[in-house]
C-alpha cells in the first residue's frame, strides 16, 4: 500500500485536538479541525486559513512562454499584466478539460501555473507534450507551500503581518518578495471560497512559521484553521467548480457555464473549434442549480429525471451550511435547464421532487 503524501503542515494538525484527516487524492489531509459547519462560518464571518499545500506549480520560463500558454489554455493570457494572475482551462482537442488552473505573469517571459493536485502528473506530461524545445519547465509542487487566507476580516489580518501594502491589491493581482514572520512569500488576492482573501506561496520549509505567524495574528479577529470539508461547501455555495465533479475529460467548459473563461476569438489553442462548434450550435448539456422540495440531500452523481427519462446527474450537493436549504449542482439536458423546472433526483432508490434555481447559490456583499 503506497503511503500517503504529507503536507509541510502536518506536523502541526497535532497541535488542533479535533483535526480528523482523510486520504484526498492519495494526501493525507484534514477534512475538519473543529467542526465543518464552525469553520464555514467562520470564513463566511470572519477569517479561515486552509493548508492547500498538495496544489501543483509549474515555473514557465522563455521568450515564448506567451504564445505557448495562449496555445494550451481557453482564456487570453496576452491581456495580463505583470503582477496579474488568471483563472483559465486547459482543454483537449474535443473541448473536454484537462484541468483548470490559475496562471500568475511574473513578467513577460517568466510565469507560475497553479494546478489541481490530483492532476500534476497528468498536467505536466500534457504540457510536455506541447512544449517548444527552447521553452523552460520546471515543476516546484514539491518545493512550495500555499497557504489560504479566506474571509471578511483576511485583510486586516495579513496587513498587520506583511511587510508591504497586500491589502490594497485588487482581485487577482499579486505581490511577490513579501515579508511574513522572517519568511518570504508570493501573495496574491485570490481563493476558492467566495470570499475576499489571499493566497500565500512560500518554500516548503517556511510554511510552519507563516501559518503559526497568521494564527497568531488572527486570534483577535476569531481566525480559525480550515479543512478540505468547509473548503467545499463554501466553494460550492459560490458554484466555483471542482475538477472530476463539474469539469472533466467529458465536461467542456462551456457546459460548466465557464464561457467567460473561453476567449474563442483570440489565437488558436486547443479545443478552439470544438468549443467554437459547441458555441454556434448550442451545448447539449448545462449546469445548472437544483433545490430539493421533498426532504433529501442530493449528493454527487445521483440521478435528475424528467418524467420517465433521465437527464443528467448531480455534480455536487449539500445542505446549505450558509442558507440551510438542500441544494445541488447538477449537470442535465439543456432543454430542461429553464428556472423553474421541476424535475427528480433519484435519492437511495426514491424519486423526489426538486427545482431548477439560479446559482450561484450565495455571493458575498463587497
């Protein structure tokens, strides 16, 4: 049996007596810390720091790291900035997704890619594949630590720690060489919660102090460490999608509802004509939210019926921590994807009544 992977924050779970871990993707992580619902709200409220150290890192580095990563990726890297980090997709030539992932521009020949950690291994080979020879890789997963600040009150908490103004950065952009408690970090205004927050990028080997220094730093502010469990509810309340749930080899972006993220008209990359194909003639499937009018929870692949006649499956679902409803994403026929519909989720062999909602299902007030 291959043992599981291991954070550089593991050693400190110990110091949280109710951290209960789980295997997620072969990495031996914290599913909780102190209760899923403590921690969802927590984020929601005031401040939560999540360990995402099992995220992927490649350094691109060249005079033609532009054209290449305009050439495997759906959005428009040509419109950032240096210091600006992007949200885009990796797709195959049928428009499946092999991965989404953000893409940070150091400057112009010179950018990180930060990848889903159960694709590494696949997303490194396929951008291999597809390398220039005089274009330069290197993959740093195992050197660098990622640290998520999500919350309300993230940026009074990272400003009193930072030794530069982090908390005036707008949305998706970033400083590097930051001091944080005698370390270094990239940090960036980004994060997977729905929230305002920021993500830290650091060595290996600096991530213990850095999460001891926010935790300290955020105890006034009612700072709570965060797992994978609130990680996902929040994000799915923000309909932020997961890889393997709402995207996959069989799921194109545009299914997912991800069109902004898909600049059809720049320079070829691949998927373009399958994508531009599925533009002109409408995609046969659509995600689109679900709640539960009969008791019962839908939870990932369960069964959407019309009739008699299935039409797609859940993709993720929950009881709303934030909203307390029985809520669903749910991949079906775009014929029944009006608001408003009622359909069925098939629920341990029972059918019950759902609709059709507008999702997200919770976005935040700025």
């Amino acid at each position: 049996m291959t043992a599981l992977k291991r954070t550089p924050l593991y050693p400190l779970y110990a110091d949280y007596p109710g951290a209960r871990c789980i295997d997620f993707g072969g990495w031996d992580l914290p599913v909780q810390f102190s209760g899923i619902q403590k921690e969802h709200e927590a984020v929601r409220e005031r401040a939560g720091l999540f360990d995402v150290s099992h995220m992927g890192e490649f350094n691109v580095t060249g005079a033609g790291a532009e054209s290449f990563l305009q050439h495997v990726t759906t959005n428009d890297v040509s419109q950032l900035e240096d210091g600006q980090a992007q949200y885009t997709l990796m797709c195959y030539p049928d428009g499946g997704v092999v991965d989404d992932l953000l893409v940070y521009k150091r400057s112009s020949d010179s950018y990180m890619l930060v990848v889903n950690a159960s694709n590494i291994e696949k997303d490194w080979e396929w951008l291999l594949q597809h390398k220039p020879a005089d274009l330069h890789m290197e993959n740093v997963s195992d050197q660098t630590a990622l640290l998520a600040l999500q919350g309300p009150v993230a940026a009074e908490i990272i400003s009193g720690a930072a030794d530069r103004d982090v908390a005036s950065l707008s949305s998706f952009r970033f400083h590097e060489h930051v001091g944080l408690f005698g370390a270094s970090a990239l940090v960036s205004r980004t994060g997977y919660t729905g929230e305002d927050g920021f993500e830290i990028y650091c060595r290996a080997e600096d991530a213990p102090q850095i999460w001891q220094g926010l935790m300290r730093a955020g105890e006034a502010h009612g700072l709570v460490p965060t797992g994978l469990g609130a990680r996902d509810t929040l994000r799915f309340e923000a309909k932020l999608p997961l890889y393997g749930q709402e995207l996959s080899s069989t799921i194109s972006p545009l299914e997912a509802g991800l069109g902004f993220f898909v600049k059809l008209n720049k320079s070829p990359f691949i998927g373009q004509e399958a994508l531009l194909a599925q533009k002109e003639q409408g995609t046969p499937r659509k995600l689109v939210g679900l709640e539960m009018l009969d008791r019962g929870i839908p939870r990932s692949h369960y069964p959407v019926f019309a009739g008699d006649a299935q039409i797609g499956e859940v993709t993720t679902g929950t009881q709303s921590p934030t909203l307390k409803r029985n809520l669903g994403l749910a991949l079906i026929d775009s014929r029944f994807a009006e608001l408003g519909t009622q359909v069925e989720v098939e629920i341990r062999g029972k059918r019950l009544q759902a609709e059709i909602i507008k999702a997200p299902f919770y976005k935040r007030t700025k």
